[in-house]
C-alpha cells in the first residue's frame, strides 16, 4: 500500500483584466480497481482565487469527477491548486498471456452481448484519434494472428517507446497524429493517441488514461498520459509507451476518455484578458505510514 500527495497548480496571467470566466476542471484523482492496482482518494482540497463563485461538482459520462466554477469579478490573474492525497494498492503483474486479440475482437463485436456495448465508443476514432490507414502497418507488426492480447500491447508498447523520441516542445495537443506519425516524436499525450490508433485499427477496445507519474524533483512534474486497453475476464489494463512500463505503483489516475479532449484538466473561457500566459506545477510525494514526506525517489521517466 503506498500513500502519495498531489499538488496540481494551474495560474493564468492575462494582459488585461478578464470580466467574466467560466471553468471546468478534471483535477480529482478517482477511486477505482485495475487488475495492476487499487486507487483510493483519501482527501482533496481545492483552492482558487480570486473568489470563485457557483461552484459545484458533478460527474461527467465516464465517471470522471467534475468542478465547475465562475469568476464574476474583474481579475488579472486566476489560480488554482488542487491538493489530493491517494492510496495505492499494486496487485501482481498478469502474465502476457491468455486471449488472443483476434478473439477479443470477436468477443467485442458481438452483438448479442450487451454488457460490452458501452465499450464501442473506445473501438471508434475519437476527435484527437483520427483512425487513419496509414497507421495500421505499423501496428500490424506486434499483432500477428493469434498473438495474446496482453503479449501483442506490450509488444506495441516497446516499439513505440524505441522507434519514437520525447521531445518536449515540438507539439501541441492539437498536432495532426498524422505529423506525430511522420516525425515520430513527441511528448505523453502524442505517444497516447498514436497508441490508441494503433489498438483501436485492430477492433480493440483502449481508452485515454489522464493522471501523474512519481518523479525526481519537487515542482517538476506535469500531467502524464497513458492508455488502457480491455481484456475480457480481466478488465481494463494500463501501458505507458512514453515510458515503457505498465503502471503500477507510480502512477496516479485522474480520469478517462477518448482522448485528451476528455479529461482535458483545466479548460474554460473568458471575456477580455488580451492574451494570456499559463503555468503549471505539479508535485507527486510519497508519504509514510505516518504521514511524513519521503525521499525522493530517483526519476522515473517521462511525465
């Protein structure tokens, strides 16, 4: 069991003061079971100023837990932190065995089954996941017939890690997968939706996982991205391609969807302001029994 805190702070600058904002955040860590882990929240608090009015919560339809909140009176800045401590429970890993993904498939697009029609959605391009046919060769080499499931997403997984390089700074979140396919580099939300492609052009079922990754140094951290992958009699299972694993122990979830665009963490809109200027720090803690801070561990890959 493994006991972490989170400070995620957002704070927008704006050339002149904005009126009016309305903002949604996805920044509440969730509750749920994997078949590598256990997540519990244990506590959240949010913290915005200036004041915030209308404020309220609700969840979206994946289950994701919501905040909505307005500010009403003129402000040059906006800042908000959100402090989270989770609970972690690591389970065994599960051998790369079992199914084969052309039986999943199969089992996925049965009609008659209707416990797994929700997961249609996650088989479909999605706005940030174009299913283009250009993708499916590269994918085709890690699923060869009747390879496991499990076998041939982790298989995936290395490739895209090796053949594609993390380079900060040369996307965006709205770079075309088909650059990132091209280029091949990238940052986690890339490596995700070209992941995502790649499973869903093979009739499978994956999902956009958005959440943190433990880290070296304090403050360094950003959100991380991921993606998980159905496996029936199982569940959903996660694989991180930024940084070849899949997680276990370091990983905390916020949420999920199709992609980016619906766990995005902080999105809204404002009146006035001129440009604006957003930074973003984020604080990943391991906690003793007690709950002291420990040491930090060394870096962990790619946030």
């Amino acid at each position: 069991m493994i006991h972490y805190r989170i400070t995620h702070t957002t704070a927008y600058q704006y050339e002149d003061p904005a009126s009016l904002s309305f903002n949604e955040a996805r920044l509440l860590p969730r509750t749920f079971e994997t078949p590598l882990f256990s997540q519990k929240r244990l506590t959240h608090e949010v913290v915005v100023s200036p004041f915030w009015r209308d404020a309220r919560e609700r969840q979206d339809c994946y289950g994701n837990d919501v905040l909505y909140f307005t500010m009403r009176q003129a402000h040059s800045e906006m800042k908000i932190t959100v402090t989270s401590e989770v609970e972690l429970t690591p389970k065994p890993l599960p051998m790369l065995s079992g199914a084969n993904w052309e039986a999943v498939r199969a089992t996925l697009l049965d009609s008659q089954n209707v416990t797994l029609l929700p997961l249609r959605e996650f088989m479909l391009d999605s706005p940030l996941v174009p299913l283009l046919p250009e993708i499916r060769p590269y994918a085709a080499m890690s699923f060869g017939r009747k390879r496991p499931l499990l076998e041939a997403t982790h298989d995936l997984m290395q490739r895209i890690y090796t053949d594609f390089t993390y380079q900060p700074g040369t996307t965006t979140i709205t770079t075309p997968l088909r650059q990132v396919l091209a280029e091949k580099s990238g940052v986690c939300q890339d490596y995700a939706h070209f992941m995502l492609a790649c499973l869903r052009l093979h009739g499978l079922a994956a999902r956009y996982v958005s959440g943190y990754i433990e880290t070296e140094l304090e403050g360094s951290a950003a959100s991380h991205a991921w993606v998980s992958v159905f496996v029936p009699d199982l569940g959903w299972v996660d694989f991180d391609p930024t940084n070849n694993l899949m997680p276990h122990d370091q990983h905390i979830t916020l949420g999920w969807g199709r992609d980016f665009s619906d766990v995005t963490p902080l999105k809204g809109i404002f009146y006035g302001g001129g440009e604006s200027e957003l930074a973003v720090a984020v604080d990943v803690v391991r906690l003793t029994a007690d709950g002291a801070e420990e040491p930090k561990a060394s870096a962990n890959g790619h946030g």
